[in-house]
C-alpha cells in the first residue's frame, strides 16, 4: 500500500503547488522511493482538452491519451514518470461518472449526495494504483475556502480516516506576504487558512510558506505554534530564478526530511542528488545565449505554451547556453513584413495551435526559416504550415491550404493537409467523423513513427523509431509526397503503416524540421529531448554566425 500525501493551497492561487509536489516527489526518488503524482481539480470540465489555452494554459497529452492539466507536465518533467490519464481528476468528470452511474441504476433507487456518492467516486479515484508505488503526491487545485473544492476536502478526509494511521500527510502551501512600510514578514493570512483547513476537518502536517526572503526563527515559531506543526515542518519557498533549482531549495530546507519525520521513517535513507546538482551547474554556467522567436498564437498566457518554454530551457541545459524565448503573435506578420522581427534570432519555433487566425503569419515565418537558412522547428500546426508554405512557393501547388479552416470550400483549394477519418492505434482502426463531438476525440497519445536511415531527424534523435505523442484533427496528406519531396521536402518520418507523415524536413537547409506531434510533453531537464538538444544546438551554431 503507497503512503498519501496531500497537497492544498491557501490564501491565493498560483504560489506553485504543482511544483511543490513535483520537486518533492523528485526528493523522495532521490531517497531511493518511488513516486506517483496526481491532481484533482474541482473545476466542472470533465477534462482540459476543450479549455482554451488563454484561460487555462496548456493542455498536457499523456502516452495513453488523456487531456489533462499542465501541472502533470512538471510532475513528469521533475520525477520522469510517464504521467497516466489517471493521474488527473476534475468534479467534471467525477459528477459525471456518478451521474452515469445514476442513470445505469447502479445506486438502486438511493437518493445520490455529494457524501457519499461523490466522496466515495473521488476516493476510488485515490486508490487507483494503490500498491504500485511508494508514496502518492495528491495536489487538490485551488484554494482552501473554494465552494467547488469541498467535496475533494472532505474525501481526502475521509480517506486518511480510513486508512492506518500514519499513511496520509497533508502539505498545505501558503504565503507570507512581506510588507515594506513595516518590514514585517505577515504569519496572519497562514494562521486564517490553516483554520480553514481545521474548519473541515484537516490539519496540517507541514506547512510551506512562499516568501521572497528567508523566515526569521520568531516567525517560524509563530506559525508553529498558531498553526500546529513543528517548526521544522515550517518550510521556506524563497522565489527561484529557475524552477529546476527547486528540488535542491526544498532539500536544503528540509522539505523531504520534514515529510520523512512526518510519517515516522526513520532512518531516512540518504538522497542522491546528483541528478539536480548536474542541472542546476549547467544552468548556472552557460556559455553564451541564443535568441529564440515563437511565433504562435497563444503569447499573452505564458503558460499556453508551458512544455514548449520548459523544453526549450532543457535544449540549453543539453548545449550549456541560455534560451532566450520571444513569443511573437504571428497575426503581425499578416500585415507587416516578417523580416524585421525575425532578424536577428538564432532559430525560430511555430507550435502547435487550432483555428485559422493567425496561420497565414505562421506559413510566413516558415517562409523566412526556409529561405534565410534559420533553424526551425515546426510541431504539429507549425510542421502543416511549413508543408502549406512548400507546396505552394516551391510545388507551386499555388492554391494549397488545410481543411481545418471553416468557411473554407473544398473546391477552392488543394487541401494539403485533410481532415484525418480513419487511423489505426495498435491493432485497431480509429474512425472519425467531421460532426464528432469535441471532447476527447482527436488523434491523441503515443504512436510510433519510422525514421529514414540518414535523414536528419534520425541523425538528432541517433535511432530510427521512435514513439511520440500526438494531439490533433488534421493531418498532411501523403498523396502530396512525391510532389514535395521533388521540390526538396522530404518526409523523413511515416507512421508504421507508411500512411500518415509524420516528420518533414528540408534536405538542403541547415536544420529545418518538421513533426506532427509534441516533442516538447517528453523532455526533461536531466534528459533533454532530442529535437529540442538538436535545434537549440543549430541555434547556437547560428548565433557563432552572425
Ligand atoms: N489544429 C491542428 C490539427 O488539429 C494542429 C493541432 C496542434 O497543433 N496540436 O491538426
């Protein structure tokens, strides 16, 4: 049976629990344990996949196919422990599974109640996977106080009822505001969310307190005692300039040990961190920078594009150099020339997106990638864009466009890129229809790919299959391949049934590559992905150009 710990938020949102939890799971892998992070988020959208990336930031895909919160995204890229589509919950989905129930007649005739038929659904959801590992980080979303996050309060206390004693610790994240007029460090927004968490039942065990300084000892003490912890379980979070400097933060103040203490293991087995201490110096000791341009859609919400930011960091921490990452709205190019903002980058980066808005800036900035000689990677929307930018300025296939634009008719353009109906997954076929409702219904996950021998792709990645994850509706169509691989496009990359392409590039272009899927949901700091190790070093070799 895996120990729980829980993690909640009080006083405001966004003091970065999500990253609390992964770093802390990092340290408890660094103790030889193994770990498994989740996130239960009371919001009522069954999943993230239809929320939009301005409100909520990215969607994270999972190997197996699930739309989940981007805070899975740090726990993978701080523990990599390929996140699973159970590792994340919403009351969306939570009412929904007990309303399906209901209506199967599955509660004979019971009158349903959030206690406990809904307690009950989210504590099935806590036991999944109970005996696989060690301990179970479980983040609640939001903040003590929530209407919405009542029924996950009150089932994460139920569960530490049920269980022995000693095998759930609840972690509760806070702020000490500092205030300059007095210069005092405030413990009092703390001791209120604490006595919120009391009011319902829960206690914490430790307490992490964001500050921009240190806690001084009388402080420490105050919250001790108001808050009923030890002082030892009071743990500074002071602000970091790099997020990957966290787990060795948190160890340092003895964030992991407090957790040990707290569930009585002692002797504590020794940490190993060489892992984060090999990051933190390659962080800190860079040779040079490089200017990255990401050019999307998405660029006011820092957190739309999360993995891409992260992996691009991790792409620096390969080459020892600093990322610097412009987000640039592509609609610009729509009406001014793109060459005076994109002079002057070392390599250049279309993501992935949906919709029409903003496209015809994105095939522009592929445009000056191509004809410039500047690095450039295109993933999934950004790899159709540069196929839509070949096929009409080298194929002179002058009409050519994607199906995903509405309003767009058939007959009056060369739909390069289609609307995908039929695939296979494993040994199975996966069928489509364009009136499917949105929800869950793209071609989502891993699927393997085929490299070809002595591309540059299966130079980057030093292998010739590979297995990555994909999210999209629409896909490029391989009866265009002869037609770009003459004008110079190769497709270097294919499904296993040669059907679907996966990866282009330009054969006689420094490094211009294209993939249908996400590279950057797989990369991690201490085992940067590929691609991102490979275009952030042609971005460096750019930058010794100019
Ligand atoms: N909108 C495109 C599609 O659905 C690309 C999706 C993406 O970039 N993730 O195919």
């Amino acid at each position: 049976m895996a120990r729980y710990i829980f993690i909640t938020g009080g006083v405001v949102s966004s003091l970065g629990k999500g990253l609390a939890s992964a770093a802390l799971g990092a340290l408890l892998q660094a103790r030889g344990y193994t770990v498994r992070l989740r996130k239960l988020d009371p919001y009522l959208n069954v999943d993230p996949g239809t929320m939009s990336p301005f409100e909520h930031g990215e969607v994270f895909v999972t190997d197996d196919g699930a739309e989940t919160d981007l805070d899975l995204g740090h726990y993978e890229r701080f523990t990599g422990v390929a996140a699973r589509g159970t590792d994340s919950v919403s009351s969306g989905r939570i009412y929904s599974n007990v309303l399906e129930k209901e209506r199967r007649g599955d509660y004979l005739g019971k009158t349903i109640q959030v206690i406990p038929h809904v307690t009950d659904e989210i504590k099935d959801f806590l036991r999944i996977g109970d005996d696989e590992v060690d301990f179970q980080l479980c983040e609640i979303g939001g903040t003590v106080g929530d209407i919405e996050g009542l029924p996950f309060f009150e089932a994460i206390r139920q569960f530490a009822q049920e269980r022995p004693r000693g095998e759930c610790i609840f972690m509760h994240l806070t702020l000490l505001p500092f205030i300059k007029a007095s210069g005092e460090l405030k413990t009092k927004p703390t001791q209120h969310s604490v006595k919120e968490l009391r009011s319902i039942g829960l206690a914490p065990d430790i307490l992490v307190c964001r500050s921009e300084g240190d806690i001084p000892a009388k402080e420490r003490e105050k919250l001790a005692l108001f808050c009923n912890v030890r002082p030892e379980s009071v743990i500074a979070a002071k602000d970091l300039d790099s997020i990957y400097k966290a787990p060795l933060a948190y160890h340092a103040e003895g964030l992991d040990q407090a957790v040990l203490d707290a569930f009585g293991i002692n002797p504590a087995p020794r940490p190993n961190l060489g892992r984060w201490e090999d990051v933190v110096d390659r962080i800190q000791n860079v040779d040079g920078d490089v200017r990255v341009a990401v050019v999307g859609k998405y660029t006011q919400l820092e957190d739309a594009y999360k993995s891409i930011a992260e992996a691009l960091t991790h792409g620096g921490i390969a080459n020892r150099v600093k990322v610097r990452a412009e987000w640039i709205d592509s609609e610009i190019f729509e009406r001014e020339d793109a060459a005076p903002h994109l002079e002057g980058f070392h390599a250049i980066l279309v993501p992935g997106g949906f919709g029409e808005r903003g496209t015809e800036g994105k095939i522009k900035a592929a445009e000056f990638a191509r004809t410039r000689g500047i690095p450039y990677l295109g993933i999934c929307l950004g790899m159709q864009m540069a196929v839509i930018e070949a096929a009409r300025n080298v194929a002179k296939i002058k009409d050519a466009a994607s199906e995903e634009f509405a309003g767009a008719d058939p007959r009056a353009f060369t739909p390069v890129v289609y609307h995908l109906k039929e695939w296979v997954k494993g040994n199975a076929k996966v069928t489509r229809k364009k009136t499917d409702a949105k929800g869950g219904t793209m071609r989502l996950g891993a699927y393997d790919a085929h490299l070809t021998d002595g591309s540059k792709v299966a130079e980057v990645y030093g292998e010739t299959a590979i297995e990555e994850r994909h999210r999209h509706r629409y896909e490029v169509d391989i009866a265009y391949r002869d037609k770009l691989e003459d004008a110079g496009l190769c497709f270097t990359g294919v499904s296993p049934d040669g059907k679907l392409p996966e990866i282009v590039e330009w054969a006689d272009h420094p490094w211009f590559i294209g993939v249908q899927f996400h590279p950057e949901l797989k990369s991690k700091p201490f085992a940067p992905h590929p691609l991102f190790e490979g275009f952030v070093k042609a971005a460096k070799e750019q930058s010794r150009l100019v």
